[in-house]
C-alpha cells in the first residue's frame, strides 16, 4: 500500500470503474476510489470526482479520455486537493458543458501532470495532447507506441502514478 492518499481514477466513455485501468492500479497496491461514470453527462462526472475529493487530500487523480476531460476540470477547479493529475489520451475534442473550448483547457502550474497518449490513437488524435503540453508547459507528455485504449500502455501507468504520488 502506498504511504500517501489514495488514487481517484475517473474512466473512460465506454470504459468502467472496474476495467483494465482501475484493476491495473488496485493490482499495483494503489488505494483506488473509482466513481461509477456510466450513463453519466460530462457535468455529472465532474459532480461525481469532485465529491471523491470533497473528504480527501494528497489525491493522485488519473483520467481516462472522457474521463480526462472530467479530471482537467476538477484539477483546475481544485488543484490544492492533487499530489498529481495522470491524463491518459484525453479527450480534448468533446465539447460539453462544462468544458465549451477543450482547446483552451490547461493544467494549473503548479499541478504535477503526466499525460500518456498513442502515437496510433484512432480516437483522440496524440496532436491533442502534444497541443495541451504547448499550453501548459509544465506538463510531461508520454508518447506511446500504443492505440486509444493503451492496453501496452499499462506499465508506464503504474509508473506515472508512483513518480507523482512519490
């Protein structure tokens, strides 16, 4: 088990809590909080991460495409709760409430961010995220041999997390 917080993992669209991602952290010893995002509005999401964090601090939030988009929004609405923001293949092209200009979104300065994205995603083209490394600066962007799922991927996860979380 990890000597810091816990681990909020927000999943993907078409993903779960107790998918490939959520199981790999839990499997890494990682104390996991995984809200349930199915069926769920963008607005909703970020509803459901922000009550994850309402009672926890030195949180290392991970997001999943939609469930990205839902972690660049409660990161930059409360940066202070965050040890370190993981954005996997962000989806920086969905427009909705509360996100009406994805290509405007950053992440704040002072938050810690990683983000890994698949030089062959089909989804979420990787310019996206090298998009949101050239407005936040501070971001360090993972290129991966790998597809929108990052199912190859799931090492450098782990990693991620424990380099933000350390």
């Amino acid at each position: 088990m990890i000597p810091w917080g816990v681990v909020v993992f927000a999943h993907g669209l078409e993903g779960r809590p107790d998918g490939r991602k959520g199981t790999a952290l839990g499997e890494a010893g990682f104390k996991l909080v995984a809200p349930d995002g199915r069926n769920r509005s963008l607005a909703d999401r970020v509803r459901g991460l922000e009550a994850a964090l309402r009672t926890r601090s030195d949180v290392v939030l991970v997001g999943s495409s939609y469930g990205g988009l839902a972690a660049m929004v409660v990161a930059s609405r409360q940066p202070e709760r965050l040890r370190g923001l993981v954005l996997l293949a962000p989806a920086l092209v969905w427009s909705e409430p509360p996100v009406d200009d994805p290509d405007a979104l950053t992440v704040p300065s002072a938050l810690p961010c990683i983000v890994i994205h698949g030089t062959r995603d089909e989804v979420i083209p990787i310019q996206k995220s090298r998009d949101l490394a050239l407005r936040s600066p501070h971001i360090q962007l993972w290129e991966r041999d790998d597809d929108h799922v990052l199912r190859r991927s799931l090492p450098q996860l782990i990693t991620a997390v424990r380099q933000l979380g350390g």
